[in-house]
C-alpha cells in the first residue's frame, strides 16, 4: 500500500483569500502541489492524522504560540523531518518569532515569486533526513521516504509514529530497547 499525499500541502490561515496566502498558494500550485485548506489548527490536526502532507504551511499572524503548538504536534504526530513554514510580512521580527517557535523557513511575503517557489522548493528537498533513509533486519526494510516497511511479501504504510518506533528499532537490532527510550521517541 503507497503512502498518498506527497504532493500535497497543508495550508493554515485564518484569511484564505488575504494576498500573502493567494501567493503562496500560486507559488505551490506552480510547483504542481495540491493544496488543503485550514482555517484553525484544530481543523488541520484532526485532518493530518489521516491525511499525509510533504509540508504544512501557515500565515505568520496566527502567532508565535500557534508556531510552537504545531512544532510540538508534528514531533507528536507527524515525522520531525516534515518541514513547517510560516509565512508573512517582510518583518525581520516576525520571522525570528516564527522561527524561535519552532517553523523552519519563514517565507517574507511579498517576494518575487522565482525566490518564492526557489526557497518553498529549498524547504521540501530539506525534508529528508541525512540519515539513512532505509535500514533494512532480516529481509524487511524500513523505507522513511514512502513510509512504509517493506518486505518481499508486502509493503505496509506506516503512521509517523509507526516509522519512528521502527526506525528505533530497525537502529538497534539486536539491542534491547527499553519502554523508557521508546517513549523518549
């Protein structure tokens, strides 16, 4: 079973049609992204345990408690390496807000939009780890990109928090792992 979604963005603003969000959303649409919708962070939490993002993208207005609330919710539930970009006003405060809360790319709006789908482009390719990205124990391989393990029978799609667990213990064959690392992850 592939994992669906990898082009598809989550995109948090409380003004969906205000001119920064039209931009960004040209900008991904160019880039041959579909795009989901959200106008409260309730509403894309309870989308995007079922629904997989390449990323999550919101407006910089919604606070740098907004930015810290979704840091904390991708580490819970989605993999670390799914990158959050804020976006906004071309305000070298509001971007150090942003990122101190935790986004990992501020997008200043308005901007050129070569640079625009040049830094959106920059963010995604930085969403796959450096580390290996498949580890493979005795004929199964856990494959982070697709999220899923794979072995010569089937190939399952993992939860992010799957893929964690395995990755972990994938890491550690031959190990043990104690419930209290496993819960560290």
């Amino acid at each position: 079973m592939e994992r669906t979604g990898a082009r598809r963005i989550g995109i948090l603003s409380e003004e969906p049609r205000s001119e920064a969000t039209v931009t960004i959303k040209v900008a991904m649409e160019a880039l041959g992204f579909d795009l989901e919708n959200y106008l409260t962070l309730s509403q894309l939490k309870r989308s995007a345990r079922n629904e997989y993002c390449a990323a999550y993208v919101f407006q910089s207005d919604v606070g740098a408690e907004t930015a810290r609330s979704m840091h904390q919710w991708r580490n819970d539930w989605l993999t670390t390496d799914t990158p959050l970009i804020a976006y906004g006003p071309d305000s070298a405060v509001q971007a150090a807000a942003q990122l101190d809360a935790g986004a990992d790319e501020y997008l200043r709006v308005p901007t050129h939009g070569a640079e625009l789908a040049a830094r959106l482009r920059g963010a995604l390719r930085h969403r796959v780890k450096l580390e290996s990205t498949q580890l493979s124990v005795a004929g199964c391989t856990v494959d982070s990109p697709t999220s899923s393990l794979v072995s010569e029978a089937e190939k399952i799609a993992l939860t992010p928090r799957e893929l964690r667990l395995a990755r972990l213990l994938f890491e550690n064959a031959g190990a043990l792992v104690s419930s209290d690392r496993i819960a560290e992850d």
